[in-house]
C-alpha cells in the first residue's frame, strides 16, 4: 500500500505540456554525440575506404606495391580479384587485390 502511494505522488499529471520540451531536452545529448561519432569515425573511415577502393582499381602491370604483409614487389599479372606479384627474380605469388596496402613510387625497387 505504501508503495503505490509513493508512486502515485510522483506520477506526472496526463497531459502536461512540458513533457514533449523535457523529453527532446534529455534527447539532445544523445543526438550530439551520434553526430560527433559521425563526423569524428565514420565519415574519415567512409574516405578511406573510397581512397583504397580508387588505389586498388588503379593498380596497373609494372606497378611496384607493398602487400599487408609486408611482401614488396614488382605486379606482373592483374585478373579481376587477384594479382601476380613478382617478389624476387623468378619467384611470383598470387595475392587478393585487397591486400595491397600502397602503390609504390616507380623504382623504389632495386
């Protein structure tokens, strides 16, 4: 019985006009930091990506790339998912195009 009352005194009245301000009012925070997390992580990472994807489209033959990792090599072969990597005279692996980190500037391979 005494905990009904309780919450009968604390109740809002039905049909207070200062319910829809005081709930977009603790809404506000909420919706500040999902625009700060959207503009500080996920728009940046939205760019990198693009800029990889743009990288990994460019590669041509003869190009001089580093892999994920760590190979470093001369392309001899593209294909539409994979590319042939020429590490060593006469040595060639097949490597997925997504694992080329950076396009390496032309004979920075001796």
């Amino acid at each position: 019985m005494l905990i009904s009352s309780a919450f009968a005194q604390t109740a809002p009245a039905a049909g207070a006009g200062g319910d829809v301000m005081s709930s977009l009012t603790g809404m506000l925070p909420l919706i500040l930091m999902f625009v700060v997390l959207y503009f500080v992580m996920i728009r940046p990472q939205m760019k990198r990506q693009k800029e990889h994807k743009a990288m990994i489209d460019a590669i041509a033959k003869g190009d001089e790339i580093a892999t994920a990792g760590g190979l470093l090599g001369k392309v001899t072969h593209l294909d539409e998912g994979t590319l042939t990597l020429e590490i060593a005279s006469g040595v060639e692996v097949q490597l997925q195009r997504h694992a080329v980190v950076q396009v390496l500037p032309k004979g920075s391979l001796k």
